[in-house]
C-alpha cells in the first residue's frame, strides 16, 4: 500500500479493525477502532474524520488524537489500544505486542 506523508487507512486486524497512521516517513502508529469507551457496544467503531484530522466514533461522539491515541472531546477517557509498528526497509509490521 502507499500511504503519503500524514496519511492513513483502514486495515484489517484486532478487534473491530485498525486504524494505521503515518505521521512522517519514518513513524506510524496503529489504533484499534473499536471506542475505549462502553467497547461492548456494537456501534462502538472509531473511524477518521471527514477532516483527516482525527479519530471519532459517531457512536458515542468521542474523538482522539493521531499523535498518542488519547481522547481529546466526548465521553470517553481511555485511550484507544495502540499496537506495535516496526519498519525494516520497506516492510511494516503490526503488532499486538506490549509497546
């Protein structure tokens, strides 16, 4: 996949699916779509804004950040879970291994 410079797209993977961000050429980050908040809910999906500026659920109206995950408006005081990237080369790998 090619993602440019502050971009990012939705992949498969973790619970409700991934949110992978690329904040420079070197640096990503991966956050779970499922809402830290009431995550049992079925309509607790994260999913980027309109705006390409951050994460929100529509559910609940929580928005996080795309530089730490955490929740910057709405109800919820969790961060969304984050997973590991490691990028060797051309290869990015995502994991759910403690960061």
């Amino acid at each position: 996949f090619d993602l440019t410079t502050k971009g990012y797209m939705e992949i498969e993977g973790g619970v409700k699916g991934i949110i992978l961000y690329r904040s420079s050429s070197t640096e990503y980050f991966a956050y779970e779509r499922n809402c830290s908040y009431l995550p049992f809910s079925s309509c607790a999906k994260v999913e980027v804004d309109a705006s390409g500026l951050f994460m929100n659920d529509p559910c609940c109206g929580s928005q996080f950040s795309f530089a730490n995950g955490f929740p910057t408006g709405g109800d919820a005081t969790l961060p969304l879970r984050r997973y590991l990237t490691i990028l060797n080369g051309n290869f990015l790998t995502i994991t759910d291994e403690p960061l």
